[in-house]
C-alpha cells in the first residue's frame, strides 16, 4: 500500500486521538458539583411520560416518595399514554400513599407521530410549579435527585440541566456493553456543555425552566418528528438561552434505568436515536455526527487492509493505539463517576465493536421506520 493510502487510513485516528484528549481535558477540568447550601425555595414538577410500565412504575413512585426534597415543594404528574396493562391502576392505587401531589394525566387522542413530545406537552399544561424534570417510567432515582438539582439550579441560574443516566448493573456481559457504550454518549454531552457546545442529552435526567420551554414554543418546530424530545428542546434552548444549558456532575444526581433485554429493543432504540442527525439544524452538530462515523470508518477500513496485506501489523497497532488510548482513559473516567467502575474491564471489548456499531446504525440511519412501545413510527 503506498505512502498516501496508510496516511489517509491514519488520519481518521489522529483526528480520533485528539478529539478524545479534547474530551478527557474538558472531564478533567469540569468540577464536580458541591453544593453550598441546602436552597430549597424552587417548586418542582416532575412529568413521567409512561406507555405500559406496569412493571416498573411503582419502584420510581417510591423513590420519589423518599426524597430528601420537601414534598411540598414537587408535585409528580404521570402521563399515561393509553396503557394496556395495569400502569394507570397502579398509579391511582399509589396516590392515598404518597406524600407528594401525585396526578395520573390521560392522553387526549390526538394525530401525532410523537407520543413522548405529546405526553410531555400535555403535562407541562397541566403543571403548577416553575421547574420541569422528566424521566421514564422505567428509570430509578436516589433520595437525593431532586435536593441536588434544585440546589445546582439556583446556584447556576441554569436555563436546562442535563443530569448523569446509566444501566443497572446485572453483572452479565451484556449489560456492561451497554454501560460502557452508553457512558461514551453521557461524557461526550457532558464535555460539550461544558465548553459551552451543547449536542446531546437525555429525557430520562433532564429539567429545564417551565418558563423557557413557553418562550422557545416547546417542540414546535419538529413535533413531527418521534424522536428527539430531548436533544431538540435542548438545542432550541442552547440558541435562545447561551451559556445557560448545564451538565450536573454529581453522583447523587444518577439516573439508573435497564439495559435491553433484547437486540430487537436495542436495535429500534439506536435507530430512533440515529434518525435524528438529518433533522439538525445545527451544522456543527451534524458535522461532527459524520466526524464520527467516518473516524469510525477508518479503523474499518484498517483492520480490512491488513487483512488483505496491504498494510504491516505495526501500521494496523498504531491505528489501533490512536483511536483506543486517550479513549481508554476518558470511558474509564466517565464509569468511575458513574459508579460503573467495575464495568472499565470492559472497554476494549467495546472498542473492538464500536467502530461497526456507529457505521451499521450511521447506515441505517438514512432509512426510515421503527418501533417504541408497540408502536411503529416513521
């Protein structure tokens, strides 16, 4: 192979190398989150957007029954979007329990091709208090989640707050492939919002002002769209609100929520979160979604050469090296704040996959249709 065919194959990992010492600086440099006094003067409504969480509901409604947080300061409002189990009676058995105000809201019917930007919508109408948190019906919380939010919020004045989100661990191989993979996206958002570059989030730890979500038009703009009731709101807010979309990085702000228990349910998950790049309309933030396909591409691309002989195993091990090393670090930094730690053993398997990961669902990201909660959307 000639000299510009290996300097082409090394470019993606170069790039790769210093995009990751970019995101181990700004994780080194972003301080953890201590607070300084116990405010607790912001009213709270928490929206749980629920379809079919029989299951899991009760778990979540108790974890937010033994919050630190007075309850008088938070309301809870699940929003039921036509369950066929059992979720909206548990919810009503629950109410004369708990020491919150807790409201079952059932969705209108409505033509809509986004069920969780219509649940949410829906319940911030119905909403009493001037702070927004969303999480899923299937997530658990600490005792602490919403002391810690309320009291960075007014430290910060934030606009937004993006909290940190992870897998239960079930100690199988399974699971730690997803915590690792899904820690990669957790640190990678919280590095650009800290540099004050906002690209990613996630709805199961999100709160932002009641206030901005009316002055941006919530989800209008992109309610068409099934996905995204995070990251667009998010972006519209960043746009309207600079400097005033925020990461916490504290522990006692996780949010833990189960790995897949199927490919299938991975599968339809990762390809709703990957229809999205073709829909921003931030030219940076869909820049760097193809930077990262295509630096992924390469180590492809490098690994095909060496098997056919066209490069020397040196050449494939410094590709290797690249786009693994400073990698290794920033992921083994990201689980150890997640309480993840046993899962870094792990990486290098991740690393292996990674690469075919992003360019099989970068691919399929260009066709149209999946499924969420029974539900087949376009």
């Amino acid at each position: 192979m000639s000299i510009l065919w290996i300097g082409l194959l090394l470019f993606g990992p170069v790039l790769w190398f210093v995009f990751n010492a970019f995101l181990l600086n700004g994780w080194w440099k972003m301080p953890v989150y201590v607070p300084l006094h116990a405010n607790q003067q912001l009213t709270i409504s928490v929206l749980i957007p629920v379809r079919n969480e029989a299951e899991n509901i009760i778990a979540l409604l108790e974890d937010l029954d033994r919050q630190s947080y007075p309850a008088d300061r938070y309301e809870v409002i699940v929003a039921d979007d036509h369950s066929t189990d059992r979720t909206a009676e548990l919810v009503r058995a629950f109410q004369s329990k708990a020491r919150y105000a807790l409201t079952l809201l059932t969705l209108t019917e409505e033509n809509h091709s986004s069920p969780k930007k219509r649940a949410i919508s829906q319940a911030i109408q119905q909403a009493k208090h001037a702070w927004i948190v969303t999480t899923d019906g299937d997530c658990r919380v600490g005792p602490q989640w919403l002391q810690i939010l309320a009291s960075y919020q007014q430290t910060t004045q934030a606009q937004l707050i993006s909290g940190p989100v992870t897998f239960h661990d079930e100690g199988s191989l399974r699971s730690r492939i997803q915590i690792v993979e899904f820690a990669s996206l957790v640190g990678s958002a919280a590095v650009a919002m800290f540099w004050k570059k906002p690209n990613m989030c996630n709805g199961a730890n999100l709160s932002y002002a009641r206030s901005a979500f009316l002055e941006v038009d919530g989800f209008q703009g992109n309610e068409n769209l099934a996905s995204g009731d995070d990251e667009f709101l998010m972006h519209k807010m960043a746009a309207r609100f600079p400097g005033e979309v925020h990461f916490l990085k504290n522990s006692l702000a996780l949010v833990h929520t189960g790995a897949h228990q199927s490919f299938r349910s991975f599968y339809h998950q990762r390809r709703r979160w990957a229809s999205k790049w073709k829909h921003y309309t931030d030219w940076k933030v869909s820049a760097l979604a193809i930077f990262v396909f295509m630096a992924n591409a390469s180590t492809i691309v490098g690994l095909g050469a060496y098997l056919a002989g066209s490069i020397s195993g040196f050449v494939l091990a410094s590709i290797l090296g690249l786009k693994f090393s400073l990698e290794f670090l920033f992921l083994a930094g990201v689980l150890h704040f997640l309480r993840q730690s046993k899962s870094i053993a792990y990486i290098p398997l991740v690393q292996l996959i990674y690469p075919f990961y992003v360019c099989f669902f970068g691919l399929l990201a260009q066709g149209k249709g999946y499924e969420w909660k029974g539900r087949k959307l376009q």
